[in-house]
C-alpha cells in the first residue's frame, strides 16, 4: 500500500530529524561547557564580573534547554500520532475487488483535520462510533469493548496527566528500568534535558548566594516561575505521551473509526480482524 509505505518513510524522516536536533543540541552545550569554564578563569578585575556573566549564561541555557524541550515534545506527540495511524493501516485488510481503488486513497491529510476536530469536541465521536465500527468486529463483546476504549480515549477517562508517574518513568529511564508499550525515546531525552537544567540552574543558584547579586537573584526568581510553568506542562504531556491518552496505541484507536469513516466515502469496506493494542486508559 502506498500511503503506509510514504507515511512509514517520513516517521523514519521524523525520527532522523530529532536525532539532528539532540545532536545540535549536545554541540551547543559543550560549548557553552567550555565557554563558563574558561570565563570561571578569568583573573583579577574580571572574577566579579566572571562569576556573574556565568549566573546569567547558566541561566540563559536553563531557559534555552526548557524551550528546546517544547520542540521535542512537539515532534514526540507528531511521531505517536503519525505511528498510531500507520499501525491502523497494517491491520486494515479489503475484498480483492476492492484493492484496486484503495492502493491510490491517501488519507492523512482529511484523517489528521478530523481528528483535530474529534479532540477537541469529543462529543462528535458519538455519532461516528456506532456507524463507523458496525463491521469491525462480529463479536458483540469486541465491538462494545473497542467502542468503550475509543469514549475513554476520547475524553482522558483514566488516563488523567499524572507528574508522579511521569517523574517515575523518567527515573526508570535513568536507572535502565523502564519498560513501555509506548515510543522510549521521550523520557531518555526529557531526563537528559532535565539533568543539564537541574546542573545549570544550581550554578546560577550558587552564584547568586555566593556574590548576594540583588539582579541576579531577581532574574533567577522571574525565571524560576517560568519554569515551574515549563516543566509542569513537559512533565504531564511525558505522561500521556507514555501511559496516557497520546501513546501510539491512544492514536490507533482515535484514528480507527475516522479512517473507516473516511474509507466509506469511497464505497470501500475494511475490516480489522486481530486488531490488537494496549488501552491506556483503563480505571
């Protein structure tokens, strides 16, 4: 099928793309290493000054890493997404006499703009659900249990941002513990971005005690406020990227029903047989 071959080689393109980016990223924080240890050097006049040009670099670089970290988490939620759809895909099958149509239907675009729309009014998925999933299971059970995960995905029933948990799974990456049904690449990136801010943010800390620099603690305090707000957020979306309703699986069952929907519209009718998916959100 040619949509799942194209869309599997821009999530490999994704992916090489934020591999570009770390890797951009480590470059500019060795430098910046390099740059406060050689203005930690400086002699005579210059210490003062020294001490407090690294307070602000150190800073600066918590608040460079924090945003960077947005971007991340934006292509982590672009790569779940685009995932969950594909892995709708390699388990869609069709008639023989249907196939011919369906190897040039490509989807994502109308898909995507659906789904948008679904989240963020997911009383609509109401009205697709009975219609959209009547052929996908024979099993009453199945369809009824299919139905209810898709509600729950919908509407976070269950699976509700959690910062405990997420603060556990980025300690589980750290320590070689974790174990997902979800992408591991984000808590791997999010506890290296969260250390390199944690080491940052203390020499700011440390030199503001140590100088009583009045600018650079009220600098420090304004930033601090930034980045509770920051990390609150990249903390609760790591939860739903990994255990809660924006996992791939999360994404398979929210795109199901708009695909088969969408297939519909061209008299096309896909069955599913052995579908199979973790629910994340389960009370």
């Amino acid at each position: 099928m040619e949509e799942l071959k194209l869309l599997r080689e821009e999530l490999l393109n994704l992916k090489d793309c934020i591999t570009k980016y770390l890797s951009y990223i480590f470059a500019g924080l060795a430098g910046s290493v390099f740059g406060l240890l050689r203005l930690s050097q400086t002699s005579g006049h210059g210490i003062q000054f020294g001490l407090e040009g690294i307070g602000m670099i150190s800073l600066a670089l918590v608040l460079i890493i924090s945003f960077v970290s947005i971007i991340f988490f934006y292509k982590f939620h672009s790569h779940n997404r685009l995932a969950g759809y594909c892995k709708v895909l390699s388990n869609e099958r069709l008639p023989q006499a249907e196939n011919e149509l369906y190897q040039y239907i490509f989807g994502w675009e109308s898909i995507i703009g659906r789904l948008r729309d679904t989240e963020l009014n997911p009383l609509k998925i109401n009205e697709i659900l009975p219609r959209a999933l009547r052929d996908v299971s024979p099993d009453r059970e199945t369809f009824n249990r299919i139905q209810e995960d898709i509600k729950k995905v919908y509407n976070r029933v269950g699976c509700e941002p959690k910062k405990k948990e997420a603060i556990k799974i980025l300690f589980q990456s750290i320590t070689g513990k974790l174990h997902t049904y979800s992408w591991a690449f984000p808590p791997y990136i999010t506890a290296i971005c969260l250390i390199f801010c944690i080491i940052f943010y203390f020499i700011t800390l440390y030199i503001v005690i140590y100088k009583k620099s009045f600018i650079l603690g009220l600098c420090l305090a304004i930033v601090s406020l930034l980045l509770c707000e920051i990390w609150n957020y990249l903390l609760r979306k790591l939860y739903r990227l990994m255990k809660g309703d924006l996992t791939i699986d999360a994404y398979m069952l929210k795109c199901l029903p708009l695909r088969i929907e969408y297939l519909r519209k061209f008299d096309l009718n896909p069955s599913y047989a052995g579908i199979n998916y973790i629910n994340p959100c389960k009370q």
